[in-house]
C-alpha cells in the first residue's frame, strides 16, 4: 500500500513542471536534482526499480534497507524527463524504537559521497 502510494506521488510529480510539494531539505535531493541518468548509474547503479509514465517521464526507484536493532528502509524516487533528474523524493521508514537513533539511506549517501 506504501509503495502504491509513493508511486503516485512520483508519477504526479513527474507529470507537473512546476512543484506544489514543498522541496526536501536532503543531501541526496541537492546531489541529485538536476544531474542526468548517467550520474545517478555511475553513482548509485541501476535502480531497483523502473517505470514510465503516461507523460514520457521515467521513474526509477533505488531501495537501501538497514538490518539490526536500528533496522531502516529507504527508498530513494526519481523522476527523469530528457535524461535529466527533474524531482527526487526521499523516504525513509524505521522499523523498530531504535531506529530514530541512525540516518536512514546508508548506503546511498556513502555511494553518492554524501557525508552527514
């Protein structure tokens, strides 16, 4: 159901060339937007996921899940038109009490360089 709606909300985004959704203050948001597909390949590799809307926009979906007591699940949205990244949407869900206590997307902003 999650993921559902995630997805509508990617294929919305990608669908409208200007934003009513306030912008995410995040790293990966900034080190992403605007780049192109091939950036985000070299970086990252090939996403989990890929779909394309009725509009011609893509919508690649990266997943990052973090196991243990501070166990997390990230997933990482991007919507391409042009093979330029046009809106990146973070999400990051905890799975347990503990898992307030890390930074969800791990791997994610280690392989985008991303330090904080």
């Amino acid at each position: 159901m999650k993921f559902s709606l995630l997805m509508a909300a990617a294929v919305m985004l990608a669908g409208c060339s200007s934003s009513v959704v306030k912008p995410q203050d995040d790293p990966i948001v900034e080190t992403l937007t605007g780049k192109s597909t091939g950036f985000a390949q070299k970086k990252l590799g090939l996403p989990n996921k890929r779909s394309e809307t009725r509009s011609g926009a893509m919508v690649w979906i990266y997943l990052d899940k973090t196991k243990g007591i501070t166990a997390k699940q990230c997933t990482v949205t991007l919507s391409i038109r042009n093979d330029v990244i046009e809106n990146v949407v973070v999400d990051t869900e905890g799975q347990s009490l503990f898992s307030m206590m890390g930074s969800g997307c791990k791997r994610i902003r280690k392989d985008l360089g991303i330090t904080s």
